[in-house]
C-alpha cells in the first residue's frame, strides 16, 4: 500500500511541475494565449481519447458513439450554465461552484445514457456495436438539431467562458487517476479479460455483459465532462461538432484516430497521440490557411482536409505498427509497483 502511494505521490509531482512550467512560461510570454487554448484542447482531448480507449482498448469492444455522450455532456452544462442559472451574471464563487456542478451532472447524465444503451446492445459485437452506436451518435445529433429550446440546427449561443486552463487540467488530472485505478483494480482485470477472450472469461464466471456496461458507463461519463469542457472553452455547442465526420479538433474520428495511434488498451499511447494529433492539426491548419493566402492552387482548401492526413497517418501506422505507439505499454508512473512486480516475476 506504501508503495502504491508513492506511485500515486510521483504522478501528482510529475503533474504540478508540468502545470507549474506551463503557467511559468505563460506568464513570461513564452506561451500566449493562442498556445495556451491549443494546450487546453489538447487536455480535453486526452480526457476524450482515454476515455474511448477504456471501451474500444481496455475492453476490446468497438465503439463509434462516443460523439453522442460528448455531445450530451455539453448541452447539458451548457443549458445548465447559460439557460438555467444564468451563471454570467453571478459573482465568481457560485459562478464557477455551479460550472464544477454543471460539468459533472452532464458526465452523469452521459454515463446514465450509457448505461441505457449498453444494456440491451452490448450483446452485439465487432461489426454490429458500431453501426449500432454510430446510429446512437447520429440520433443524439439529430434530436438536438431539432430541439429549437436548446438553439436547434443554430446551435446554442452565448455559453460563458468559463473553462480555465487551471480547471481542464485539474478535470484531466483527475481523470486519468481515476481510469488508471479502475484498469488496474478487479474491474479492469475482468475488462482485459474481455479483450482477451470473451468466451473464455464467461467459462470462467465473468459476467462479461455486466463488465462492457461498466465501461460504457465510465467512458460515457469522462466523455461527457469532457464535452461540457470543450464547449464552455469554444463558448459555443453544435450539433455538426459531434457529428462523426466533423472535421473539428476534437471530433469523434479524430479521436478514434489517436486512440489507434497510441496505442488500443495503453493510457500513456492515448495521451501522447492526443497531445501530438491536437498539435498536428493545428499545424495543419495553419498550413492550409497559408496555402489558401498564396492562391496557388485554382481551388480553396477545406480545414476537411486535415482528415484525409490522419486517415493516412492511420493506415499508416496499421500497416507499420500495428499496435500503435505505445502497444500495450505503459509510462512506469502509471502502473502500480505491485503490478511491476507481478509482471516481472511472470516473465
């Protein structure tokens, strides 16, 4: 138990001297704010990319819906915040007490939903649970263009900025110790078993339906505060940025991308792939505007684009590496000493 604490203690350093020589080069003007909402992104999506890693990697199912639970988290705080309490109007303490509160009601709300799918679906596998949940994603956008209450296919305006950078990394903090407890507790066990074998870990008395729905459900949460992050950033929620083909930084094919470039069943390969893909397409974008201001070409270059590159960065990595960056690997940090010890005496 000791020890385990002192992993625990070596995460949180390693996470305040990263925040602390972000903030450092921030306030010498080192970093701007332009870099600073670009490092913001890039939080949420390793909060968005792990979280579809404890699904599609740690237990081996095949998820396309992940747009659907982003996008319930986000109009629900968004409503919340910008409808419902009014919170631009109110003093600092209650405004960011009922942001914090808002955040996580529209994770419970996405993990309720998960939970609501998953039940009669998760006896689908491969093929079948992603066309299934793709068409949850579309529904759930669908519903949302048509709910004129929540600005229907406007989308809905006037969200207050209210994710700072010091709150997208205390949610990102949290929860990747929270997903990296549960892949090394019972729970995660019976997960990978999942992967491994899904017949075999029913003869051995998993309750193999009763474990997907508990990834569902936790995926579907962090995917939900993440959502409620993203929108109270850009200040703005619509339906097209949860669509699957979104070209939007933090859209659900980009994710599915970084997910398979990490590596499928590794935290560390989800947050060093979200984290380079964010940086990527920014530079990406950046490219195309420029390409676009020289006229050299006798059409105008989409920001749409920037999927065909991570389309072919994906097959490329499946033909060269297929089990992405990071395989099945993890940074030493992030792995119990217990567990250490276990897999070097195995070996």
């Amino acid at each position: 138990m000791k020890k385990i604490l002192t992993k625990n203690r070596l995460f949180l350093i390693y996470s305040l001297l990263i925040y602390g020589l972000i903030q450092l080069l921030y306030s010498f003007s080192a970093l701007n704010n332009y870099h600073m909402q670009i490092i913001e992104i890039a939080l949420i999506n390793i909060i968005l990319a792990t979280s579809l890693n404890i699904i599609n990697g740690f237990t081996g199912q095949f998820s396309l819906g992940h747009g659907g639970f982003m996008a319930i988290g986000a109009y629900t705080a968004g409503v919340l915040t910008t409808l419902v309490w009014k919170v631009p109007q109110m003093q600092a303490l209650p405004k960011f007490t009922l942001f914090i509160l808002a955040v996580i009601l529209g994770g419970v709300l996405a993990a309720i939903v998960g939970v609501l799918l998953g039940i009669p679906t998760l006896r689908l596998r491969g093929d079948y649970l992603a066309i299934v949940t793709l068409a949850f994603q579309e529904i759930v956008k669908v519903a949302i263009n048509a709910i004129d209450a929540v600005g229907g296919p406007r989308g809905l305006l006037g969200i207050p900025r209210l994710s700072t950078f010091t709150l997208i990394f205390l949610f990102t903090l949290v929860s990747i110790f929270i997903m990296k407890n549960i892949i090394y507790s019972t729970i995660g066990r019976a997960m990978k078993s999942i992967r491994e074998d899904e017949v075999a870990s029913e003869l051995v008395g998993v309750n193999t339906t009763k474990y997907k729905v508990m990834a569902f459900s936790v995926g579907a949460f962090f995917a939900g505060i993440a959502g409620a992050l993203l929108v109270h950033l850009l200040q703005l929620a619509h339906p097209t940025m949860f669509s699957f083909t979104s070209p939007s930084i933090a859209g659900p094919l980009s994710l599915l991308t970084m997910v398979y470039i990490g590596g499928a069943g590794s935290l560390s390969g989800s947050i060093i792939a979200a984290v380079f893909l964010t940086v990527l397409s920014e530079l990406l974008r950046l490219g195309i505007d420029s390409v676009n201001a020289m006229h050299i070409l006798p059409f105008t270059v989409g920001p749409e684009w920037r999927m065909v590159v991570y389309a072919v960065l994906l097959v490329v990595v499946m033909l060269y590496r297929t089990e992405g960056i990071m395989g099945q690997r993890e940074f030493k940090m992030l792995v119990p000493e217990e567990e250490e010890k276990n897999a070097a005496g195995g070996s």
